[in-house]
C-alpha cells in the first residue's frame, strides 16, 4: 500500500525554525520530523511512499535519497505552483492507481493506522477521515459523524459559538484513487474546504474514524517545544538513535559523546545528547535534548530545552523551555528564558538575557549584557545600548520602526516631570517625520507636551531651548553618514546634547519597560510655536557687527542642500548687506535625501561658482544646520582642519582678550595663533558635549571641533552653521582680509591620524598600556593618553562607541608625524597581541 506524505508547506507559523529548513525536516529528539512518520506507516505495514514537496524540496531530497537507506521506496512529486493540499495530490495521479493513506509530514502521532485502514475496508468508504478529540477545537477542522462513522457536518475552524463537537479532522485520510476523479487538473483545491463538502453534498461514501493516542500539529514554536516536553514526560514514544545508557534507561548518549560525569548523576528525566557533544565539568541537565556537536560548558544548566547541532554554550549558561538552532554562539553567563527560539548561526554575547517567548532569526549578533525583549527579525544586531552620546542611531524602518521610536517616546516621557514640555524638530526627510510622529505618540501617553515646530534647522531649535519653558529636546534627522539611517539627538533645558547619566535613564526604562502611563484624562497635548524663527533673528543679528558687514557688502555663494536653513540664512545675509547666491535652497520634504557620495560633487561645483562669480566665499550648509565647509574666494576647499585654524586666527585677529576652545585632538597650531594674540586656548574632550559646556564659560569666543561644527558663544554656545558663515564673514570684514590670506597665514603643521579595531574588553588594557609607557614623558589625560615630545605629540584615543582607537600624531615634518604615527601603532598591535594572550 502507498502512502502520501505532505511535505510541501513553507512553515511561516514555525518562523524561525523553518528560515533554512522545510518543516518536515525539523529535527525533533536529533531526527526530522518526517523521518518519525514514515516509522509509523512502517509499523503498519506501508513501505511505498510518495513524498509531495514544494518548499525547498532539495533539502528533503538529499536526506532520504531513494528511501532505501530508511527501509521504503520513496517517489519525489513536485508541483509547479501551489495547487492546495487536494491539488498537490491531483498531480501525483499517475502514482496512485490504488487505495492510498495521506498523511502530513510535520504530524507526532501514534495513532494506530491499521485500524483505520480496517475500518475504511468495513465500512466499504470512498474516503475515510480519521478523527480524534481535542480540548481546543478552535483552530482545527470540526466533524461529526453519525451512528454508523458516516460524516453529517463540516466546519472549519470554528468560533467559540459555531462549535459542535470536539471531534476534529487530524488530517489522515485514507482514499480511494476515485476520489481524484472530483479535482481538476491543474487547479487550488483542498481537501477540508473543497473536496470533503462536494463529496458531503453528493452523498458519497465519506466516513470518519475516531483514534485514541497521542497526536499533534507541530504549526507553531509553542506547539514544537510542547511536543518535546510531551516526549520528555512519555506521553509518546518515538525512536531515538542515541544509546540509553546503562545505569539510567532515560539517558541517551550518542557515538563518541563525552560527559564529564560518568555516574549522570547530574542528568535529571530524559536527557538525549547527540553524537560528538561534549558535556563539561557541572553542568546539569534535565528533559532536554542536545544536538551533534555540540560544546555544553562547566556550570550550564538545561532545562526543557531543545539544543540542535553545533551548539557550543561557554560557562554558566542557563536555557530553560526554549529553542537554540543550528550553530548558535552563546557566551559566559548567558539566559535564555522559556518559550525562546534563538535562529540558526546566532552569536549572543556574555550575560546576555533573552525573555520569555522572544524570537530571534537567524544570523544575528546580539551584543554582551543586552536584554533582548521583543522579536529581533530584522537589522543584524541587538545592542545593549541604544544611545551613542546623546544620540540614537538605527537603519530605518529596519530597526528604527514606528514601534520602537513610539516605545523610546515613551521612555524619554518617563524620565521627564509630568505637564512639562519638550521642543520636536526634524529635517526634511519624510521617514524622520513618520518616526518623530510615532515617537511624540509616547512621549504623549506619559503625561509629557510637545511643542512642535516641524521641519527647522538644528541651531534654531537648540536655540530656542536655551530661552525658557522646555525641559528638552529632540531633533530627527537622516544620518549624514548612511541614507538608510535615522539618527535622534536628545538635547537638555540648555540645548545641549543630554549627559551620559540621562542617556542611561531612557535606556534603563526602555529595556525595562517600565513607562509611566498617565490616566486616559491626563496626555500631553501638541502645540505649535508660530514665532520660533523671530526669537533666532533678533539674537542673529544683535550678535554681529551689522555696520562692518554692511560697509563691506561681500557677495556669497551658499549652498543650502535643500535644508529648512534655505528659509532664513539668505534672508538673515541680505538684511546685513550681503549679496547672497542661493544654491539648492529649494526645501521640500524629500523620500531618500542626498546620498554622502553627492556631497563632494556639490562642494566641487559650489568651489567653481565662487571663482566665476568672484565671490569673496563660499558656505555648504550641512543638512541639519551644524555642519560648514569653508571654500576661499579661490575656489580652495578647506579641510575642518584648516576650517578651524582659519576661524581661530580671525577670532584672534579681531578680538583682544578671551578663549578659544577646541578638543584634544586639535593641531598645536591653535595655541600659537593665541599666543600671537594674547588669548588663550582651552582643551577639552572631543565629544560634542564637552565642547559646548566649554563654550558656555565666560570669556569663551570660539568653540571648534574637528568635524567642520563651530559655536560663537557671543551669539550661542550649541554648534551653528549659519551664525558661523555670517560670523566669518563680519570677521573678514572688520580684519580687512581676504579667506585665503588667512588661510595662508595660518601655521599648517604635519597632522597623521589612523583607526585600529580593538575590542571592548581590549580597551582599558590599551590605555594602561599607553599611560605606562607615558611616564618618561609630559602627558595629558583629558581625552585619552597624549604624550608630548617637545613640539611632537601623539595621541591614542579610545573611540566613544565603537570597538575602535584612534592614534593622532602631528609634527613639523611629514616624516617625523609618519615615523610617530608607525611606532605608536607598532605598539598599540604589540600591545593588543599581549593583552589577548592574558585573556585566552
């Protein structure tokens, strides 16, 4: 006798089990599922199998072959398309020209098929259904039958209200080849919706035969680790390849599998270890299952879980209930709660937590110390930390999603006074729109205001917070660096970049999910700030010397790369006497943005426009407001570097007494222009929050950074560029000098900077590394490790957010900053190689 094995579904229910694998082929207890199926129809009697498959039919190909190896002949049929469960069989036609059994390939039964074959014989049926009862009929087909075993009624997954039995169809059927007959060629069909209630309505024999035993439809996550558990406490009984050990009958251990304690004293219930797997030192295990391969480490525990092949689990992992896929990584102390499924080729890092019924596809990277609360599908990494400084970066729509900026909302609104108010802006992206309405959503359900003042340049909005009424603020804005990215920047009351300590707060209430929810009486409300602009204009202009700016009257060229600054530079120059030529001034909400790879495009042409027209400069206004690039009335690009220089030597020539206050990492130069002058220089971290803390001390005149980010404290101390082309401007004039005679007058010493990987766990080593060979040498600590040697140094600094350090030397000569830059980075490798060995 044949019997039909359905083998065709794609899973989507059992995500991520079935990413890489057809449901058939999941292993349970080490073995497919299928394979556990043509056992049964084995011990009935049927070896002539005919398999129908669709979903990555080459996966199950390769692993029965012929069926010889397994004891049955196996026929392969492969639907073109997706006929149905009745029209996939219509395609094997040709294969069945006598009574057949369909069965599905992803069933745990020990249903006794011969009687239900005896009983199809008795009763002379065209079809037999065979049934059993559940407590839960919901999602089944419901059937009822008369005195005789005749079907009377059909429902299909019935509401609460349609039930009337709770016998259902288990969807084991077994046919006569007429029953073909009823399906056309080529066409959707299913049995339980289609063919089943044509044969009802002609009055066909069709019959139903109820089975006690044990049966299962493994369609979900929760229904595959049920099934396991079922197994564990016997309620079926299935065929183990592993050996049961001698001492204890529970206890299978597969070929060449190594167990620390020969006596298993530390196995509890049935423990299945599959071939090769080692089990360390005191690790304890109780009803689970590991897979081949396997490395189980001293101190883990296992309790209801499901390992498959190639899991290695180091030291004092504890999974309890859940499900770790194909080659899974899981480091020291790592938790994995009840009713997770880890996907295939997943790496977690040390003490990460992974909760309750959370589901992680394949090929992810969750990062040590996480905790890892909802589905991670898409985007690769799980981090456990949302914030770089006091900003939140993530891949749009990807990992930044309506539900997550909604979420975050509400953990910011958490850490905020209840009725406060905070300021929203974004640029003039529309994905930032969509995220910063889902994010207003949550901070509206804790009780926080919003004033919102839409599409505005970054200054502006940090400006308006350093007036009065708002606790914070938040500005969304395409990444600079990646198109595809969102960034989110929180600023303060001052409108500065928010500290370290409250970054952690949001991130604390974020993962805990511990979100202030006001009464439904109680949400903040939305309101719009109609002048906003006209407070930024009033202090604009006020900050400048109108008079020199107006009696020099330079002609400008800008461009404005289509930001919300286009609404108010141009005009803002022009009330000063400039003459100003806009270029891409035309703002409009855009889908996708200026690619990185337009930026060098534009700076080139703006550097053409500026000679052709003899303007007296040139300004490529960032997108956000911060960012400037400087271009002389030659048409010569100047690097930040160069940017800052030129702007410290303009502050030093027009001012007498004051600070200039730039990061660490900043050229020597700076202070001999300050010398000149009489000012002095202030040092400090490179972070941008630093930089405007050191702005707002008194007698702060400039603050630079090395990214192209310039503050006038006079007029405002957060990074502005537009304040910063109209200072430059008014600078020039009151100087009497042209940009590139400043820029030729400014001391250009040989700078040298490079990147090295390094580890987080490498990094605090690295440093007392550089701090121990500083000791012969004048040093500074503000910002990493900067050894002076004399007019030399060279700096090693520890990247903020990345596994990264960054090695800066400067140095009169090009081969003198080279020859540092290479000794200092043939230590830091030597070092590293050291600290790794000390590690292993």
């Amino acid at each position: 006798m044949k019997a039909v094995l359905m083998a065709g579904g794609f899973g989507t229910r059992i995500q991520p089990l079935t990413i890489n694998l057809p449901k058939p082929m999941i292993p349970l207890i080490n073995r497919p599922i299928m394979l556990h199926i043509i056992e049964l129809l084995k011990r009935h009697g049927i070896d002539e199998l005919v398999l129908l498959l669709y979903h990555q039919p080459m996966v199950i190909k390769n692993f029965f072959g012929d069926g010889s190896e397994f004891g049955v002949r196996i026929t392969y049929v492969t639907p073109l398309e997706d006929f149905g469960t009745a029209g996939a069989v219509k395609a094997a036609e040709k294969y069945l020209d006598e009574r057949f059994l369909i069965i599905s390939g992803d069933l745990l039964t020990d249903f006794d098929l011969s009687r239900v074959l005896a009983f199809h014989e008795e009763k002379k049926a065209l079809a037999t259904i065979t049934l059993t009862s559940v407590t839960d009929p919901l999602q089944f087909g419901v059937v009822i039958t008369d005195k005789e075993g005749q079907i009377t009624k059909f429902l299909e997954k019935p509401g609460w209200g349609e039930v009337f039995s709770d016998t259902i169809n288990t969807g084991i059927y077994v046919l006569e080849p007429e029953v073909l007959n009823l399906i056309p060629d080529g066409e959707n069909r299913d049995w339980s919706k289609d063919v089943f209630p044509l044969m009802l309505q002609k009055k066909a024999p069709l019959y139903g035969c109820t089975l006690d035993g044990y049966w299962a439809d493994i369609g979900n996550t929760d229904a595959y680790i049920e099934s396991c558990r079922d197994i564990f406490q016997h309620k079926v009984a299935v065929g183990i390849r592993e050996k049961a050990a001698a001492a204890k009958q529970d206890i299978h251990i597969g070929e060449e599998a190594q167990i620390a304690d020969p006596s298993l004293s530390r196995f509890e219930g049935m423990v299945i270890i599959g071939d090769n797997t080692r089990v360390q030192g005191t690790a304890r295990l109780k009803n689970c299952v590991v897979g081949r391969n396997c490395l189980i480490e001293d101190g883990v525990e296992l309790e209801d879980a499901i390992l498959w092949d190639n899991v290695y689990l180091r030291k004092d992992c504890r999974v309890r209930g859940a499900v770790l896929c194909h080659n899974v990584r899981a480091g020291h102390g790592v938790i994995v709660e009840e009713g997770a499924v880890v996907g295939d080729e997943t790496t977690i890092g040390d003490e990460a937590y992974i909760k309750k019924d959370v589901k992680v596809w394949p090929r992810k990277v969750i990062e040590g110390g996480s905790i890892v609360t909802t589905n991670l599908i898409w985007g690769e990494k799980w981090r456990k930390n949302l914030f770089e400084g006091a900003m939140v970066s993530a891949l749009t729509n990807v990992e930044m999603t309506p539900e997550f900026a909604a979420k975050l909302g509400a953990a910011y609104g958490s850490t905020l006074p209840k009725d406060a108010f905070i300021l929203a802006g974004r640029d003039a992206i529309r994905s930032s729109r969509m995220l910063k309405r889902s994010f207003v959503g949550g901070l509206l359900s804790t009780g926080v205001n919003v004033r919102d003042t839409k599409m505005i340049p970054l200054p502006v909005l940090r400006y308006k917070l350093t007036t009065f009424g708002e606790v914070g603020g938040v500005h969304f804005r395409q990444s600079p660096k990646d198109p595809s990215a969102t960034e989110i920047i929180f600023f303060d009351a001052d409108g500065i970049e928010v500290s370290s300590s409250a970054a952690k707060g949001i991130e604390r209430i974020y993962f805990k999910e511990n979100f202030r929810r006001v009464h439904f009486s109680e949400p903040g409300g939305i309101e719009e700030i109609p002048r906003i602009y006209d407070y930024y204009r009033e202090g604009f202009l006020r900050a400048l010397e109108g008079d020199a700016l107006r009696k020099a009257a330079p002609k400008v060229v800008i461009d404005l790369n289509h930001s919300p600054a286009s609404e108010l530079l141009p005009t803002l120059l022009t009330s000063l006497g400039c003459e100003v030529i806009e270029l891409n001034s035309h703002v409009m909400e855009s889908r996708t943005g200026s690619p990185p790879e337009q930026q060098q495009r534009s700076l080139e042409q703006l550097a053409r426009i500026v000679v052709t027209l003899e303007a007296a400069a040139g300004f490529w206004i960032g997108p956000s407001g911060e960012r400037v690039t400087l271009i002389d009335e030659t048409g010569t690009l100047l690097s930040d570097m160069e940017a800052l220089l030129c702007l410290s030597a303009l502050v030093c020539r027009t001012e007498k007494r004051g600070t200039l206050a730039v990061p660490v990492s900043a050229p020597q130069g700076v202070e001999a222009l300050a010398r000149e002058s009489g000012l002095t220089v202030k040092r400090t971290k490179a972070d941008g929050r630093s930089l405007v803390e050191a702005g707002q001390e008194r007698h702060t005149l400039l603050t630079g950074g090395m990214d192209g980010r310039f503050a006038f404290p006079a007029f405002q101390s957060n990074f502005d560029a537009l304040f910063t082309a109209a200072k430059t401007l008014e600078m020039l004039a009151r100087s009497g000098q042209s940009l590139s005679q400043v820029r030729k007058s400014i001391p250009l010493r040989q700078y040298r900077r490079a990147t090295r990987p390094c580890s987080w766990e490498l990094k605090g080593g690295i440093m007392r590394k550089m701090s121990e060979d500083s000791v012969d040498h004048e040093a500074s600590f503000i910002d990493g490790v900067k050894i002076s040697l004399g007019e030399d140094w060279v700096l090693l600094l520890p990247d903020q957010h990345q596994p990264l350090v960054h090695i800066i030397s400067e140095a009169d000569e090009a081969s003198r900053a080279q020859d540092l830059l290479d000794r200092y980075l043939d230590k830091f490798e030597s070092w590293k190689l050291d600290l790794a060995k000390a590690l292993k």
